[in-house]
C-alpha cells in the first residue's frame, strides 16, 4: 500500500478532486455538530401547535354523543328522522281539519285565488263559506272579480266573475262564469251604446280612507262625474283597473264598492291596515 492509499484509508478526513471524504467515525462526528448547530424553535412551535389541536379534537369527539336520540314524537329508523303524532294547535284565523291547514275569513291572507279553467266549483264554495274574498286569475294575473253568485230555483248553479272593457262607442264585460259541473266558460257581453252607458276610472287614495263603525272597517267615498249621472238606482258595475297594483291590492284589501249616491260611490275595506297605494277602479254604471 502506497503512502496516498494508508492516508486515504486512515485519515478522518480527506478531498479528492475537491470532493471532501470522511471515515464514519469522522463523519458521524460532523452530523452531530451540523445538528447541535441547527435553530429547531420553529419546528418546536409547531409540534406544540399541532398538539393542541388534537387535544381539542379530542375534546369535541368526547362531547359527542354516541348516538341520535328521539326526542318526543320522533322516530329514527335506519338513520331516517321522522315526526310521529304531531299535533298543532290553530291560532286566530286558522283552521286545522283532516291535517290540513286553513286561513278563516278576515285577515290580510284573506283571499281565495280562483284560477280560470282549473279551480273548481266546490272550491270557490269552500272559500266563500270560509269568508274568502274570491278572484279569479289567468296567466299569473288577476282578471275579474266575483260579480254574482246565480241560483235557479234556489239552486245555486253559476259563479259570474267580471272584469271591464270599454271602446270609443261601446261598453261591454269580460264574463268568466264558472258552474257546479266545474265548466269555465268566457265570453263578452252584448254591446251596448255608449249613451246608455257611463263609464269611469275613479282613483281610491290612500290618505284618503277613513275609519268605519267601531272602528273596525275603512272606507272612501269618491265623485263619479260621468253621464249619464251617477244615483242610487242606477245598476252599477266596478272592478279594479287592470295593472298590477291596483288588482292586487284591491283584491288583498278585500275592496267592495257599498253604497251609492248622486255623483259618488262608497268602497269600504274589509281590513284595518290602510292601503299604502292608491288604488285605480273601473265603474260602469247602465243608464236605467
């Protein structure tokens, strides 16, 4: 063995074409000062911090209850929650038959929406035994209110909803009649001269309604200028004017016209809460 080979196997440390060699010992010696001088305050702080989230992950498993428990009228089977024997109780304005729930009369829910070619006849009967007020839509849109509830021989047979239209020289009605074989039928009604006719928009304000008898109800009473001239005997015919606004909020108000006069008309709402909107009607009123 040349004296390179001796040094090489026996020296703790040489280098070779710049590459550094160690024995073990000398290398083992090395790696433990590389160690003592390494900074580990930062892998210490996240040990810790990683500890403390698994002793609160702990924690909250040990709070965990090991099952569901059913609670009064409540049955879990093959993890399906499900409520047993429920029972309401109905409050002011509401009524529970057969599990099914209902708004009575009166109330701002008060309204029975009939829709043209689908509700049926006993419904509208229901809604009007329960003190609904009923209107009838097509097409997301209210169209006629409940005009007349028509009996042959003291029979009731037809429900009429109608709306208005007018023309430069003719007043006629959009008819809806509904009767008890569930059959909508549509039509309008015969033309009549203008000059037989009045027809007029009357505007019902909202600062302008005033508290009823016993301070329950409201109502307005509004000038009707039109010819032939507005009295008590003429027959008279209103609806709201087709807008959004003015159908729904006539029909939410529950809105009929109740007494007339020369020259004016009385609507009275079968609510307290005063509209917030005016609220644009259309009357057509037959000159005999």
């Amino acid at each position: 063995m040349s004296d390179n080979d001796w040094l090489k196997y026996n020296a703790s440390e040489y280098t070779v074409n710049g590459k550094t060699y160690r024995n073990l010992e000398a290398q083992v010696l090395k790696n433990k000062e590389d160690i003592e001088d390494m900074d580990i305050s930062d892998l210490e702080d996240a040990i810790e911090a990683l500890q403390g989230d698994v002793e609160q992950l702990q924690i909250d498993v040990d709070g965990k209850q090991d099952e569901l428990i059913a609670g009064s009228n409540i049955t879990i089977i093959d993890n399906v929650i499900s409520a047993t024997d429920t029972t309401y109780e109905a409050g002011t304005g509401i009524e529970i038959e057969d599990g099914v729930i209902s708004a009575t009369g009166g109330g701002s829910g008060g309204v029975f929406f009939a829709t043209k070619d689908t509700t049926t006849f006993s419904e509208v009967q229901t809604a009007l035994a329960n003190g609904l007020y009923v209107v009838v839509v097509a097409g997301g849109w209210i169209v006629g209110v409940l005009s007349e509830i028509i009996e042959i021989g003291g029979t009731l047979t037809n429900y009429r909803f109608v709306s208005t239209l007018s023309g430069t020289e003719v007043s006629q009605f959009q008819i809806y009649d509904l009767n008890a074989n569930d059959v909508w039928t549509t039509y309008q009604s015969t033309p009549m001269l203008r000059s037989d006719w009045g027809k007029e928009t009357v505007v019902l304000l909202s600062t302008g309604w005033v508290t009823g008898g016993g301070g329950t109800l409201i109502s307005q009473t509004v000038n009707v200028t039109g010819n032939p001239i507005m009295n008590s005997q003429r027959t008279v015919w209103v609806s709201p004017l087709n807008t959004q606004g003015s159908t729904e909020d006539y029909a939410k108000y529950q809105i009929i016209c109740t007494a007339q006069g020369t020259g004016t008309l009385t609507f009275t709402s079968y609510q307290t809460e005063i509209p917030a909107n005016n609220i644009s009607v259309n009357v057509v009123w037959k000159r005999y």
